[in-house]
C-alpha cells in the first residue's frame, strides 16, 4: 500500500461566526466520544440533535441528507465510524469502506447543503508509524498499513471534497473513556483475574481521554473562527500501551505486575503503527490536550464512583 495524498491544510479564510448557541448535529451518538460530545455540547449551551446509528445510518446518503436538512445544524460533528480495526481485515472490509469512507463523505456533502460546518474524526492509523524524527504533524505523509487506517484516509479525502470550504478533519489517538468498552477497562477486569499481564512495550501513541477531545471538537465546531483543513488533537505526553497499562494498574491500586512484550509476540490481524504520536503544527487556534496522565486518573475516578 503506497502513500496517499493528505486533504490539504486551507488557510482560514470564512469569516467569523457570531458567539452565541448553535445547532450541533452528532452522528453516532451513542458511542463512547458521542455520548461525552452529548454533555459537552449541552453543557456549553449548544442545541444537540444526537444521532445514533439505529437514527441515521450513514452510509444512506437519502438518509444522511433528509436528516441533516431536517435539522438544520450550524455544525455537525460526525464520530459515526466502524471501529472494528482487526474485523476490517477479513469480512468487515466493505463496512469499514461503506461507513469511514463512503459515508463520511454524505455527511459532509449533507453539512456543506446546508452551509454547516462539519468536524469530521479520523485516526492516527492514516500513518505507517516508521516517523524517527519527532512526532507525526498534519503535512506529514500519510501510508495506512491496515484497512481500516486505509478506509479512514479515504474519508478524510471524502470529507475533503464534498466540503471543501467547511470541514475540519480531527485526527486523533489511542481513545479511552467512561461510556464504552476501552483499553482500560479491559486492563482493569483482566489484572482483576490474573496476577500478572503482558502488554506491549513496542507501540507508542498518545491516549487520549474522550471527554477532553470532546471539548476540544465542540469548541472547533462552534468557535468563532473556523479551522479550515487537518488538525492533530491528541493528549499531551506518549507512552507505549505497556507503560498505559502500568500506570492504570498503579493508580487503581490493582495487585497485579504487568510486564512488556513485543507485538511480534501477539500477532493480529491488523497491522498497527509502531509510533504514532501526534502534534499539530497549525498554532494556537488548535485546542491543546491536558496530559494523558491526567485523563485517566478522571477516568479512573468516574469508574470509583460509579462502582460504588
């Protein structure tokens, strides 16, 4: 799988949007990053027309279209995606086209219609991960080694073209909240069951907190100035999933040793990049991320309180 060419940073160049409450559209609604866009957006006194997917399926561009224009939105933030990294390798192949590529694309035809703005997520597995000089920034060149990371690029290109003059592209990375299955969770049940785990120590990113990214594509969806083009938000810091996996036993204060090993040692359908770290080269209208240690001691919180 060869490079591919990344959507083009545009200069910001529409004019200001007054301050004041939008209509903001979500699309997938229901997930883990839709659920906290739900309350942010709330919270920040926006109108939140929340779709899930048994609302809107997006790969119906009728569907997408008759919904948006009901609605009306000033924004739409679409986080509808198909998720399943390794699944995209064997049968969920033409899902993982159909809802990241195909369907990206009618949400943002639908949004550009109707003179919104649209927030479209994408992902860190548009890079090939082999970056030795630092991390990856938006002018970087994009080579997904997996379909999935493949089916995602090709909505950003989508995105790109069907809304030309409104979209922004968030990618982001190694997502982790309180609504949703997540990495860890997964951690604590199973240091719950064993006393040791292995985790591998060969892939770094930044984990990032989905209610912190939820505030940072609210604020990129209804701020006054659109970010035209590709941004990285991502959290501050990086580590390798071993290290992610050590500190949440650490702090939840689980008996169990966790211990490093190689991808090589647990191999998966999916390729996934060795380093993907993110960081934005386009200045300080790009919402920045708290550290990702902070993150997951509120996460870690949230699931203290709700367990008990």
């Amino acid at each position: 799988m060869g490079p591919a060419r990344t959507p083009r940073n545009h200069p910001d160049t529409r004019e200001p949007l007054p301050s004041r409450a939008m209509r903001v559209l979500l699309t997938g609604a229901a997930g883990m990053l839709g659920r906290d866009l739900q309350t942010v957006a709330a919270a920040a006194g926006h109108e939140v027309v929340a779709l899930t997917r048994a609302d809107l399926d997006i790969s119906d561009p009728q569907a997408v279209q008759r919904a948006i224009t009901a609605a009306a939105p000033q924004a739409v933030i679409n986080c509808a995606a198909y998720t399943n990294v390794d699944g995209a390798e064997g049968e969920g192949r033409d899902d993982a086209y159909t809802i990241n590529a195909n369907g990206a694309g009618y949400v943002a035809h639908a949004a550009a219609l109707a003179d919104a703005r649209i927030v479209h997520v994408s992902t860190d597995y548009v890079f090939d991960g082999m970056k030795t000089t630092g991390p990856y920034v938006e002018s970087d060149t994009t080579n997904p080694q997996s379909v999935y990371g493949a089916s995602k690029l090709e909505g950003e290109l989508a995105v790109a073209r069907a809304a030309p003059a409104s979209h922004t592209i968030v990618r982001t990375s190694w997502l982790y909240g309180n609504h949703g299955p997540c990495f860890p969770a997964t951690i604590l049940r199973l240091a719950a069951e064993r006393e040791r785990l292995s985790v591998v120590d060969d892939q770094r990113g930044c984990p990032t907190f989905t209610p912190d990214l939820a505030q940072a594509l609210v604020t990129l969806a209804t701020g006054r100035h659109e970010l035209l083009g590709v941004v990285h938000v991502a959290a501050a810091g990086e580590c390798s999933w071993f290290e992610f996996a050590r500190e949440i036993v650490a702090l939840a204060g689980v008996d169990c040793t966790v211990l490093p090993c190689s991808t090589a040692q647990f191999p998966r359908p999916a390729q996934r990049p060795a380093y993907s770290v993110l960081r934005s080269e386009r200045g300080a209208q790009v919402p920045q991320l708290r550290d990702w240690h902070d993150g997951l001691r509120d996460y870690l919180r949230v699931m203290a309180e709700e367990s008990g």
